[in-house]
C-alpha cells in the first residue's frame, strides 16, 4: 500500500483522493480550505452523452473541431466515451443535477452540436459537485491537511541512478517549513488564471504545481494557449457570465445595440471561445475599449432568477437587473489549456509524480477547450490516474525543448505588475514586439519564495517567463494563440511544443534534492529503473 499524497481539493484532486484511498493511504493536501478551488466557481455544466439523441462520435468531432487541430484523438475518444458512466458515478455520490419532469435537464453551449450539458443548481454546477465530493471524501480514512502550501516537491535520487518524487517540501499552516513524505504525488492544484488582469479565477490559482513539478524536472506542454471566456462581468473581481447564458438565447450587442458576432462567424455567439473572445475584444477596441453589452432581456427576469440564480444575485449586487437591461461584459483569462504534460493515465516525464485536471496537458484540449468540457476532463482523467496508481510505477517519455529564459536582474516587483504585464502584452492578442518587451522586463524581476505570498509570485514569474517563450515560438495563430504579426494558422505547426528546464543555470528554484542512503526500489521498480538508465532523454531539475 502506498503513501499518496494529493496537492488540490478540486473535482481533480477529490476523486483522486477518493478513488485512490479504495487500495493506497491518502494524504490530501491544499493551500486553503478544503472546499476552496476552482472547481466552486465553475457554472455552466458538465458536458457528456447521456441522451440518445446524441453520439460519443458528435462529442469527439466537436472537441476536436474547437480544439484547432491540436487535440489529441485518443485522450478525445476516452474523455467522450468514459464521461457518460463517470457523470454517472457522480449522481451515485449525491450530486444532484437539475432534471425537469424526472429527466436531466441539459442546456447548449457554443460549439456544441448537442445539447448534452447537464448542470446543477441552475448555475452552480462546480459548487455541487464539490460538495458532494467533500461529503463522500470527509467519510473516508483520508489525511488531510489545510492552509498547507506546496512549496516544492522532494526529489530522490536512489542507487540505480533514477530521480524520483519521495515527497513534498511545505510552509505548513503555523508558516514553519516542513516536508511531507510520500511513495507519489499527484498534482491536482489547477491553473494560473491569477497570471492576468483580468481572469475569472480566485485568487488561489497561482499555478503552484505546475511549477512545481517543472521545477523538478517535468515536461510541460501547450503552455501558450490561454484560453479567454468570452462573457465576465464588467466589474472589478470580473466574476464569470455563464456560457449556458448565451446558448440559452441571449445576445452580444454594441455601443449601438447592433449584434456583431455574425459578422466574425457564421455560428454567431455560440463560435468556439476564442472566436468570439477575440470578437468582442475587437468590437471593444472600436468603441474605445468600452465594454460590450451582453442582452439577456428576451429570457424574462423569471426565467432568469430560475435558470441561472447566481449570475442573477452577483448582477443584483453589482447593480444590474438583467432581466431588463443588458448587461456590460468583457473576456477574462479563464482556463488554461497546457500544463504538466502527462498520458492517459496521469503519468508524466518525473517518477512517482502525476498530473491531474486543469494542472495537466493531456492533449484533450488542443488550443482551445470545448465549453463544458474542464469539469469532464478533470472526472475521467482523475478517476483513470488513481487506478493507475495501482500498477507498478513508471514515466512518461517525452521529447522537450530547453527554454531560453535569460535572467539579468533581481528586481522586486508586484502582482498586480506581473499581471498588468501579461495581460497587455501576453493576452489576447500577442505580436513579438510585446512579447519580447514583456519577456525583457520578466527577466529583470525576482520573487523572494520564504512566505507564501513570495512562493505564489515565484511560480508565477516562472510561468509568465514560460508562457512568453513558447508564444514567441509559435509564429501562427491557432486557437487560444493570436499573433497579429503572424494571422494564418500552419499546417505545419500543428503540433504540440514541450518545454523542460534542462540544465538551464541561474534560472528557476530547484526542487528539494534528497540522496537515497539505501535502495529503496521494489523488485519491479528495477526494470524501470533499467530502463530509464538508457533513455537519452532523462529531464535534470534546472538549478538557480
């Protein structure tokens, strides 16, 4: 029985920690509460065929049709065909999806060619399914510790000369340091929506395991593509408009009342996200960067207040009756669709280390994810990793790149400058002037990680740093990924680019080092010892 420990407490890091406890000890860890994730915030639904009016085949080919010819066909066809009987694993554990006359109720979203999303409590489909989660985990023999800060992940290397995870370096909830040992760590810590601006994220998203686990020699991949929802809130906060909204009917319109959408694509406000994204952007640049106004008046008060009651109180609060005047909205960074990359399973480039959810590249995504599909992605993907964790342990191969981050200073800096930066520079719209400039002030900027605070800034400068190199190198544009200077799309980069800090001097934190004093391995970690020694492509942790 192995040791597991679990750094999240999303619908990732849940039913890893919830599944993987049936065979293995769990230590569930989070920087928060436990009930504090992305997962909370999530509205519009969960996106599966569950009706048979519907086909796994029409759920693949939509996935990959928003996806930009990056998605990756065998992660597409297990989340698609998997997701039906794990949306019913949820129902099992108490989530209670909306349903009219007995029947799941579903709605449409962009992009969809079905309507198969099904949702909970109207618009609070995350904060459901959290709950539920929390229930059946609280319920289970699971280690749990809050307020407890991923700083690190411990590496290990044993006699045969392989590195490997044996743990996790913390700033634990009383500020001290300590490190929680372990046999794998599975990152569940989502993404790094608090890289800009604007994003529909709290603030808890500071990319921490991604960076972690890079840090320690894991290769990440499709790290450029960002993806924007087209609809937040006007407002300071920038809390999230729901795509369900607008497959529900309502409109986009501008400072004159006319709808533009049509206009950028012939599917009009239910385009792909990026699309419209960039539509409404441009249309806020003709008006002077004012904002667009989102017209849901058709729908009726009534029908709002039932359909979408939290959208509803947050517009109440903000002083807006939707119901019966438009509302102003804004694209905001929203999910990330690189990450760790990993297989089908959770495995990545590093021994004992997985990657689950919005933390994780598997490819399912491409360069721009199909609306309803995150909360998906994180059950199917989840659920497959804890069974993997059964089966004796290996890595990944992965061919990566070196990123080429040149440090030249130590500048303090501020958040709100790093995320001013990559918001004006980084955002929704790149050209390599920006970028170059942002990457020369990035270079410049230090992050002291001794607090939390500190350590949340060094993993962003890290991503920042990262997320300019490879949107550099991808000269197109493709899904999430504007160049203005470079507008076609390439069929010969229609590929997905993998970074590794290899031997890279003087430029990120290395991981925690611990030298094995005796071998540890089991009998069956020997092959795959064996066979790691032979591999040219083994990833070094990069050292400052």
């Amino acid at each position: 029985m192995a040791r597991v420990i679990v750094v999240g407490t999303g619908i990732a890091g849940l039913i890893t920690a919830y599944r993987a406890s049936a065979h293995h000890d769990v230590v569930l860890v989070t920087k928060s509460e436990l009930a504090e994730s992305n997962t909370k915030y999530a509205q519009g639904g969960i996106a599966a065929v569950l009706f048979p009016d519907d086909t796994v085949a029409s759920h693949v080919a939509d996935t990959m049709r928003a996806g930009a010819g990056l998605c990756e066909r065998d992660a597409v066809e297990v989340l698609c065909s998997e997701g039906p009987l794990r949306v019913r694993e949820l129902i099992a554990l108490g989530v209670e999806f909306d349903r009219i006359n007995g029947e799941l109720a579903r709605g449409h979203e962009a992009a969809h060619s079905s309507r198969r999303v099904v949702h909970a409590g109207g618009d609070a489909t995350g904060l459901a399914i959290e709950v539920a989660l929390l229930r059946a985990v609280r319920a289970l023999a699971v280690e749990t510790y809050e307020y407890t800060f991923m700083r690190d992940l411990v590496m290990e290397t044993n006699a045969y000369g392989v590195r490997r995870v044996t743990g996790i370096d913390v700033i634990a909830a009383d500020g001290n340091s300590r490190v929680i040992d372990g046999d794998i760590v599975v990152i569940a810590s989502g993404g790094a929506g608090q890289l800009y601006k604007h994003t529909t994220n709290p603030v808890v998203t500071t990319g921490d395991g991604v960076a972690a686990a890079y840090r320690a020699g894991a290769a990440l991949a499709d790290v450029e593509f960002y993806q924007f929802h087209p609809t937040s809130l006007a407002v300071p906060g920038n809390p999230l408009v729901s795509e369900a909204v607008r497959g529900e009917g309502a409109t986009l319109i501008d400072e004159h009342g006319k709808r533009f959408m049509f206009d950028v694509h012939p599917d009009g406000e239910l385009a792909p996200r990026d699309v419209v994204a960039r539509g409404i952007a441009q249309a806020m640049e003709r008006q002077g960067g004012r904002p667009i106004m989102l017209d849901a008046t058709g729908l009726g008060s009534d029908y709002l207040a039932m359909r979408f009651p939290g959208i509803t109180e947050v517009c109440q609060r903000h002083g807006f009756d939707w119901g019966t005047e438009p509302v102003p909205v804004t694209p905001a960074a929203h999910y990330w669709m690189g990450g760790i990359r990993t297989d089908i399973s959770g495995r990545t480039s590093v021994y004992g280390l997985y990657a689950v959810g919005e933390a994780a590249c598997t490819g399912v995504h491409g360069a721009n994810r199909l609306a309803s599909n995150s909360l998906l992605e994180s059950l199917v993907f989840a659920w497959r990793a804890a069974d993997a964790l059964t089966e004796p342990q290996r890595a990944i191969e992965v061919e990566a790149l070196e990123p080429q981050c040149e440090i030249t200073g130590r500048e303090p800096f501020t958040r709100d400058q790093l995320r001013e930066l990559m918001w004006s520079h980084v955002g929704l719209e790149r050209d390599a002037t920006r970028l170059t400039e942002a990457g020369s002030i990035l270079a410049r900027w230090h992050a002291d990680s001794t607090t939390v605070e500190g350590a949340e800034n060094a993993n962003l400068l890290d991503l920042a740093r990262l997320v300019v190199v490879a949107a550099l190198r991808r000269e197109e544009s493709r899904g999430a990924h504007e160049r203005t200077d470079y507008p076609e799309t390439r069929d010969e980069l229609a590929f997905s680019t993998r970074w590794a800090a290899v031997n890279v001097a003087g430029d990120f934190v290395p991981a925690v080092e611990r030298m094995a004093t005796e071998d540890r391995l089991h009998a069956e970690d020997r092959v795959q010892a064996e066979d790691l020694m032979t591999r040219d492509d083994h990833v070094e942790t990069a050292t400052r």
